[in-house]
C-alpha cells in the first residue's frame, strides 16, 4: 500500500480544486454605518427591574455622553427621543430640549442626526404633519443641523394612531428633499409596493440613493421570532428592495428578541447600515437574558461582528458621501 502521493500536477488541481482560484466576491464590499438608537422608549422601570438603575440615560449630561459613547464605538448616525430630566419621560416633540443635547453632543463629535419628526392634531385631522416640527428644527439649527434626516413612515393608521397618506408622505418628501433633509423610507414587509406607488414610481422622491430602512421586529413587523425564518425574512425583504431600486442605501433595523441574528443576516447580505442602541434591543442575545449596561454595548457588538466578517465601519464624512447629506448649519 502506497502512503505517499505522487506530485499533483497542476492541471489536476485547477481541474479537481478550482476555489483556490474563484472570483471575490463582492457582496460584503461596503463600508457599513451604524445608527444608534438612544436613549429609547422604554419605561425606567423596565431597567430598574433587571438591576440597571442607570438606562436609560435621562440627565442631559447623560444624554450628551451616551451619543459621543457610541459614536466613538462606530456610531455615524444618531436616533433619539430625547428625555426630560425632570422626569426622564421621553419628549418626541421638544425643539430646546433636543437642540441642547445636540449641540453639546456636536461639541465633542461629529454625527448625522436622524429623527422621525412627523406629528399629528387629532382636532384637525387623522393624518401626520410631516412639515411643521420639522421646520421648527430647521429654524432652530438655522439649517440641518438638528434634523440631516427625517423618516418617512409607512405604518397603516387606526383608531389610536395617526395616518401615514399617500399624500401627506408626498409632501413629507417634497418638502424634506426641497429643504436639505434626506428622507429615510421606513418600510414593513407589506409596505414596499405601496411606497413605490406612492413616491418612487411617479418620481415624487428624486434624491439617490434612496435611503430605505427595513423594519425587522420593530412597529408592524413582527416576522422575526423564528428560526429560521427571520433570515429568510431578511433575504426577501433586500432582495425585493435591491430588485426595485438596485441603487438604494439599504438600512435594516431589527428589533425584538432574536434582533442580533437578524443583523449578522444583513450584514452579510449587503446591507450599508445596521440600527442599534437601546431604543428596540431589549436582550444582547436570543438565548440569554443578558441586557446592555452602556448605551454603546450593542454598536460595540455589531461593529466587531461587522469587522470580524471583514467589512469596514464607515465614518460619518463617508456615510454623507455615499447619501448625498450636506451639512447646511453654521459650525
């Protein structure tokens, strides 16, 4: 019996082993942003009763440190409800409030401020306003400053919540697009035809790439509590929007119990950008109770995933670059 092989010539290799020599590829190539969403809705009790007496932030102090925390961990971007100290209730609508957080985070570091600034008045109509807290912001930052990007919702309306038209959110992006703000276009499973129709087909929104953020656990998506659906989830969902609209920058924003899985899936897949924080992440993992104990855990987490699988985590200058977002304030 032989224990030695003869020399394995060449042709026997590329005929035999040919990935030795296969193509890169290219899915993972782009620089990922992180979002970070802090300081979140959840009640203080929430945190209190696992032991976290201090998440979420509620001092302004805190507040301001939590955003240059996580954009020092690879936070581009930054999601926030600010809440009041008085009180630590989150404000959605509080143009002072909101601003002094901003301006002193922005003292220490730079980042993209994204925010959902549409409101409603029920004693005028069941539809959103998605102009007048907006032009508040704008007003205030005497240009973008506090409000880089404002989300376009796609939620249905009901008895208790405001309606997200056709032609408020025609509006909403109009005027966004005409005043500097990108819009970010939240979308749900179902909803992906109905914003085409409602703004990318009849080219109501005009500025490429088209910021999409997928919802994967979060508002009216609730299809990822499953193995191994979730992922399959996640790779329908960008396959459909990359089919669409092959140059859009695809976000996805995962939330809920198995919320990690579900972005190491998008990573993977492509995605340019991944939102974490405190705001939809309740557990670190999907087998364990373990929750954050800094607002930067989860941005820490998924830029070491996002590194260890070789993709880079993009800055801010290149997350404005690749989105087309000027900053128009004063510095």
């Amino acid at each position: 019996m032989r224990t030695i092989y003869d020399p394995i010539s060449p042709k026997y290799i590329e005929g035999r082993y040919p990935m030795a020599d296969e193509p890169k590829i290219p899915t993972m190539d782009k620089k990922l942003a992180i979002e970070a969403a802090i300081p979140g809705w959840q009640p203080i009790w929430w945190w209190e009763k696992r032991g976290v007496k201090h998440l979420p932030p509620r001092t302004i102090e805190a507040q301001v440190d939590a955003i240059v925390e996580c954009v020092k961990a690879g936070a581009s971007v930054i999601h926030t409800h600010p809440r009041h100290p008085s009180d630590g209730l989150p404000r959605v609508h509080d143009p002072e409030l909101l601003g002094e957080i901003m301006d002193r985070a922005f003292e220490k570091v730079d980042f993209i401020t994204a925010h959902h600034t549409w409101s409603w008045d029920f004693s005028k109509s069941r539809k959103v306003d998605y102009i007048s807290y907006t032009k508040e912001l704008l007003e205030k930052g005497k240009g973008n400053k506090y409000v880089q990007m404002a989300m376009i919702m796609t939620m249905a309306g009901g008895e208790e919540l405001p309606e997200h038209s056709v032609d408020r959110i025609q509006e909403g992006v109009q005027w966004f697009e005409a005043h500097d703000i990108k819009p970010m276009f939240s979308v749900q499973s179902p909803s992906l035809s109905f914003l085409d129709r409602a703004v990318f087909a009849n080219g109501i929104a005009k500025w490429k790439p088209f910021w999409i953020a997928i919802q994967m656990g979060k508002h009216l998506d609730d299809q990822i509590f499953a193995d191994p659906w979730s992922y399959i989830q996640v790779i329908n969902n960008m396959s459909m929007v990359k089919e669409l609209l092959p140059d859009a920058f695809i976000g996805i924003h995962p939330g809920g119990r198995n919320w990690l899985p579900v972005a190491v899936m998008g990573i993977m897949y492509g995605c340019e950008l991944i939102r974490v924080g405190l705001e939809d992440q309740f557990y670190l993992y999907p087998h364990r109770d373990n929750i954050s104990q800094k607002a930067s855990d989860t941005i820490e987490l998924i830029a070491k995933i996002a590194r260890d699988l070789g993709r880079e985590i993009a800055t801010v200058d290149e997350v404005r670059q690749r989105t087309g977002i000027k900053f128009t304030s004063p510095k």
